[in-house]
C-alpha cells in the first residue's frame, strides 16, 4: 500500500522580524511518545527559518498541559485528547486555546510470529488483562499459558488502553512490564506466548499484529494506515497541538507547518497517519505469473 500526500508547503521566508510566524524563539513542552516527530518538525522548519529558535522540553501530556496552563510555554504537544477536568479548568481560568490534530495513531496488539492466532476482539483483550482468559487454548491456540505484556501506566498510550480496552477496569493478569515500545517487542519477538501493544510505527517490527475487531462477530480490521485514517480501525487515536490564542506568533507559524504538506509528510514517515492534508490510499495488484 503506498501513501500519498496532498496540498501544498510553505515557502521559506526567513528574512521576517522578530516575534513572527518564522522568527522568534518559543519553548514547545512535548508528550515523550510524539518528541522524536517534533524534533523532526523541529529541525526542518528551522532551517526553513533560521530567524526561528524553538527549544523542545519534554514532558507527559498532562505536565504538558500544566506547562501551558502556566504560560510556561505558548504550544504543548500532547498524544490524546484533553480530559474533562482540562477542558474545565481551561474555562474556569478564562483561557483560549486553539486545538489541532496532526497525526493519527493506533494502539496496535502483537503477538510472536509463531502464534497462530490471527485475530482478537477488544472484549478478548480485556478478559486477557483481566486476568479472565489465561490460555491460547481458550482463543483457539495452543494449550500454553498467555504472557501479557504492558508499557509502564503514566503512557498515553497505556491510558488509552486502559480507558478503550479495559473500560476503565484495573489490569488484574500478571504482566511483564517493559519501558517503551521497542523493549515490548524485543519481548514478544522472545517469547512465543507474549501478547503486548504497541503504537502503529512499532506494530510491524519483529512482532505480528492481531487484526482487531470491536466486538465478538464483527469484522476484524488490521491496524493499516488505511483503516486507521478512515478510523475504522477500532482503536485509533489522536495526536494534538495546543496553544494559547495570545501566545507568541512564532507558535502559529510552526503549527501551520506541521499541518502543511511537507509537516505532514514527516508525520507519515515517523510510521503515523497524517491528519491535516488530504491522503489517499493506492492498492497495488500482485503481479501476474508469466509462467
């Protein structure tokens, strides 16, 4: 499947004054599972600009939100949404924000290529974190013991598992916990009855993503760029920009490029789905045998 971007990219114009859409200096705070894209983004929109110096602290999503809250910083990347209790305190302190998605993720399961199981429902992953189901068998596998694996619970990513998979209910199952991404794989890639998530840049890296179903009966989807953007992948969630409306200019100017073409081009090649531009999908035919 290849992936295509749409629209067009800022030209460089780095001769603007202080304190403008390309120049100035700002303190971005950054959630750790979106610092590597913002890096990125980072660096070519300064060497776009060379007048423009953003500096990247990285923080969770909530300290990230504090941070501008605080006017600590004018932008805070997060990877979720703001909750509730945000949103309040946003309108009780009178404060206008400006929210923008820019990239599209999943929360991907995998299992050890050797596993037969192909596929799994949101309710079958709850009852394995649960502690409810403890044995491939029960899933059509083989007779051997499942081996959760999970990512440490102050991630978004383990939040947004917690609250799309679990409902909100605590993990009961004896899990193996690993630090990030790449150590659950290294994992699951070891240990033929692992299951552990992991964010859609990870999901073919050594481990076979399960293809996931809402529900029992219901079609399962694998976690592909394609169903993810469309969000029919059921479990798909956003990356966001925020920023305070009375921040400086240089805030604006860096959030118009990361939703630009090129912004968002650096979005899909750190693996995630580019949300701001217009993608589409081209399937390609297998090639015939001229035998």
């Amino acid at each position: 499947m290849a992936l295509w971007l749409a629209g067009c990219s800022p030209q460089p114009n780095p001769g603007r004054e202080e304190d403008s859409l390309t120049s100035g200096r700002i303190t971005i705070v950054c959630a750790p599972e979106a610092s590597r894209l913002i890096e990125r983004e980072r660096s070519v929109f300064e060497a776009l600009y060379p007048a423009a110096h953003i500096g990247i602290r990285v923080g969770s999503s909530r300290e990230a939100i504090r941070a501008l809250f605080a006017a600590e910083c004018p932008l805070a990347v997060i990877t979720r949404e703001l909750d509730v209790e945000e949103r309040a305190a946003a309108v009780r302190g009178g404060l206008a924000l400006s929210g923008y998605r820019f990239a599209r993720d999943a929360v991907v399961a995998v299992v050890h290529p050797g596993n037969p199981i192909q596929n799994i429902a949101i309710e079958q992953l709850r009852r394995i974190y649960g502690g409810e189901i403890t044995s491939w068998s029960e899933l059509g596998g083989a007779r051997a013991p499942i081996v959760p694996v999970v990512q440490p619970m102050d991630l978004d990513l383990t939040q947004f598992f917690l609250q799309q998979v679990m409902g909100g209910s605590a993990m009961k199952a004896r899990a193996y916990t690993a630090a990030d991404d790449s150590a659950v794989i290294e994992r699951v890639g070891a240990d033929r009855d692992a299951i552990g998530f992991v964010t859609l840049a990870w999901a073919n890296r050594g481990a076979r993503a399960l293809a996931v179903a809402a529900l029992v009966g219901m079609p399962y989807l694998r976690p592909d760029p394609e169903a993810v953007y469309k969000g029919t992948y059921p479990l798909t969630r956003f990356y966001n920009l925020y920023a305070r409306e009375s921040g400086p200019q240089l805030a604006n100017g860096f959030i118009t490029f990361v939703t630009s073409r090129d912004g968002q081009a650096l979005v899909e090649r750190e693996g995630l789905v580019p949300t701001a531009v217009p993608v589409r999908f081209v399937r390609r035919s297998p090639m015939m045998s001229t035998h």
